[in-house]
C-alpha cells in the first residue's frame, strides 16, 4: 500500500506510480463528461451550455481547495520521506482543521454572492436559471469534494496511488446512474446532474475514510495528534505557519488559474450558447487528452517531496528531466490523436447533428493541440518546484498566466472574434513553461551546489 518513493530506480517508480494516477484522473473527467452526453444528448445544447458557462467558476472554487489540499500533502510526503511517523499525522491533523475552515468559507461565501457573480460573467438569460441552480447545488456539496481530495493527496504523499483510484471508479460509475435517474425518472433536468455529482462524491469520501482506518496503521490517530497543548504552542505555530506556507500559494496559485479560465467563459458567454457548448465539450475532450502528461506531473510532486524530505536531490533531478522527456513525446502523441479524431469524439458526446458546435469545437482544438509541448512541461517543472515546497515561482507562473490569458481572451476576442478566445489559454501556456521550466533550473542547480558545499564541510 505505502510506497518508499526514496528507494529504487527513479522513472520505474515514477511510471508506476503515474498509472493509477492516470486511470483516475479519466474517471475524474468521467464526472464532467456524464454532465456532456447526458445533459447534452438528453437535454439540448441550451442545457450543456447552462453548464458550461458556470463549469468554470466551479472550477475555480475547486482550484482553490485542491491546491490548499495538495499543498499541504507536500508537507505530509517530506515527513514520510524523513520517516517521522509523527510528523506525517500531525500533518495530516493540520490539514484536515485548516481545510475544513478554508471550504466552509469559501462555500458560504460563494453561495451568497451567486447571483451577482454569474451576471459579472455574462450568462446569457435563456440558461441562467439552470446555470444557478447547477452551480449553488455544486459549492454546497462542496465539503466532501475537499474530503476526498484531502484523503486521496494524504494517500497519495505515502506513495499509494492506487486507493484512491479504485473509489473514485466507483464514484464514477455511481455519478452516471445517479445523474440517469434525476435526469430521466425524476425529471430535475441540470440540477439533478449536479446532485448526482455530490452524492456521488460523498459516496467515495465515506468509503476512503473506511478503507484508511483499516489498511493505514501510519494513519491511525492517537489522541495526542490532535491536542494542541499550550507549552507547544510556539512550535505548533511553526507547524502550521509551515503548512499554510506551501498551501496557501498553491490554493492561490490554483485559484489565479481559474480566474484566468473564468474571464475566458465569462468574454466566451457573449457569444452565445453555439460557442459556449462547443468550448464545453471541447475542453472535456482536452482535458482527457492532457490527463497522462498532467498524471505524470502529480507523481513528479510525490516522488520529489519524498526525496526531499529524504535530501536526495540528485534523484530528483534524474527524475525530473527524465518525466519531462516523457511528457515531450506524449505531448506530440496527444496532439497527432486529437487532431485526427477529436471532432469525432466531441461528435459521439453531443450528438453528431449539432454540426455548427462541432465545427467550432473542431477549430479550437485545431489551435490548441500546437502548444501541447508547453502544457507539458508546466505539469512537470511547477509540479517538481512544489514538491520542494517552492511555491512562490508557480505562484509567479500562474500571475503572468492570468495576465496573458485575460489581455488575450478581452483584447483578441475584440479583433479576432472567439478565434481571440480560442488562442488565449495556449499563449498563456506558453508564458508559464518559460517562467517555470527557469525557475526549476535555477533551484535545482542552487541544492545541488548546497549539497555538494555540506559534503565538503562533512567530509
């Protein structure tokens, strides 16, 4: 179950480790992709496209409380990778209080501000009702989605990519036939989607905790894990000063990410529900598409926070540049796949009558698959600086994205119609490769030098 990342060749263990990782993130997109065939094939497009101009103010909300909760796995895989067991579930302990705080306000938050925010975005009339309600029943479900991503990211820093694979198939498999019954039976059209999206979450959260407790003993809490005693208190600060300063760039960083995608929905909604539902169905695809290059990433951070728990920097940067090769290769791959056969498979997903969706969704891949070598290299680099716990480049990575993506997503959409639209996330993607690829370069070289300085003075 638990895996010593530390130990082993480095590309064997990051491959292995990778396909689970893989695996799950297809049946991740498994619930964004039951919201296409069954609301877009059931419903209409006016459907799909109510959500999909919201789809990404989901994602921001859950950006954000992903990147809190993988930031603070890192912290949790340096203290396995030093092999303090006590570290590792007062880390998890940290994290759990400091999540829990962090979603319930985001949550309240965001349901409060609803209506002003999807009008800031430009949801047409004729869908924003559906769009509200998908929305809302989505953020109030919101506490289990940040369960599970904390469960899995903990799970996960221990070196097992497998358990929470096999839940989240499971909660895949639920989502469908939940959101088949609301949809067809009961008649609660896009909301009854996003119900079945929640329950099917829950579901996996109740069954990883189960799991945990029985095949985790590293996990089994003691009742001092979770006391914070007031002699302690200076280095309980630390603790979670520590936590909150590689968590809080990466909730931020996540969270500029979507902000970047969200004014590209909100200019991409003043074009009508077509353009909407094709950048919909689209940007599924896509993301199946990239899901082994950003599987390869996730395991770069896990390796790398293991080894650097363990202060082995010359097997992180084995493992780094090999896993970027691998995503150099896989990049073209997807890219020679989606422009070949990804209009057709948008065609399966929506019906193949929608021709005018199609073509458009066929034109925006058309442009996006020429920067997947970008896209590529940003999953491994910023996913290797935060496994170091170097958070402020990615950070610093994702504000000049924002700021590409937004100048191009208003100024070209302006010029150049949704063409401007089209281009905006890979000229940002480019910007973030440079930014992060040269940050990556200069940490490594700087531990490598201070490593070879504390041998010296060792030896």
């Amino acid at each position: 179950m638990i895996k010593d990342l530390t130990k082993g060749a480095p590309l064997k263990l990051i491959l292995l480790f990778s396909i689970p990782l893989l695996i799950g993130n297809i049946f991740q997109q498994l619930y964004n992709l039951a919201d296409i065939v069954i609301v877009g094939r059931t419903l209409g497009v006016n459907a799909l496209a109510s959500v999909g101009a919201v789809a990404p103010l989901f994602f921001l909300i859950m950006f954000a409380v992903t990147g809190m909760t993988n930031g603070f796995a890192i912290i949790t895989g340096q203290k396995f990778g030093a092999g303090d067991e006590h570290g590792v579930r007062r880390s998890v302990v940290v994290s759990t209080v400091l999540s829990t705080i962090f979603t319930l306000f985001f949550s309240v938050i965001f349901m409060i501000l609803m209506k002003p925010v999807l009008l800031f975005m430009n949801v047409p009339q004729e869908i924003f009702h559906d769009a509200y309600w998908y929305i809302q029943i989505c953020v109030f479900g919101l506490i289990t989605a940040n369960y599970y991503n904390l469960l899995a990211s903990v799970v996960r820093a221990l070196g097992d990519s497998k358990t929470p694979l096999y839940f989240l198939m499971l909660a895949s498999v639920l989502n469908v036939i939940l959101a088949l019954i609301f949809i067809l039976q009961f008649h609660w059209g896009v909301p009854g989607s996003a119900v079945a999206l929640v329950l099917s979450q829950t579901f996996s959260v109740i069954l990883c905790l189960l799991f945990v407790k029985k095949r985790f003993p590293i996990l089994h809490f003691k009742k001092s894990d979770w006391i914070f005693k007031k002699e302690n208190r200076k280095q309980d600060y630390e603790f979670i000063m520590e936590h909150l300063r590689v968590g809080f760039p990466m909730a931020m960083q996540f969270s500029v990410l979507g902000i970047g995608i969200l004014i590209i929905q909100s200019v991409c909604n003043t074009f009508g529900p077509n353009v909407i539902a094709a950048m919909t169905a689209a940007l599924r695809i896509e993301q199946i598409a990239t899901m082994p290059m950003l599987s390869f990433g996730v395991a770069v951070s896990v390796f790398v926070a293991q080894n650097f728990g363990a202060k082995n920097i010359n097997r992180i940067r084995y493992g780094v540049l090999r896993t970027s090769l691998i995503n150099l290769i896989l990049s073209i791959l997807m890219a020679v796949i989606m422009r070949h056969w990804g209009t057709n498979i948008v065609g399966i997903f929506i019906g193949k009558e929608k021709t005018a969706v199609i073509n458009l969704a066929h034109e925006y891949l058309w442009i996006s698959t020429l920067f997947y070598f970008f896209l590529g290299q940003i999953f491994i680099f910023r996913n290797a600086l935060q496994g170091m716990g170097r958070t402020i480049i990615p950070l610093t990575s994702s504000f000049a994205e924002l700021m590409i993506r937004s100048f191009a997503a208003v100024y070209l959409a302006v010029k150049f119609g949704y063409y401007g639209i089209f281009y905006a996330g890979p000229i940002a993607w480019v910007t973030a490769s440079v930014v992060v690829s040269i940050g990556y370069f200069i940490n490594i070289k700087k531990l490598i030098f201070k490593e070879k300085i504390n041998r010296h003075i060792a030896s």
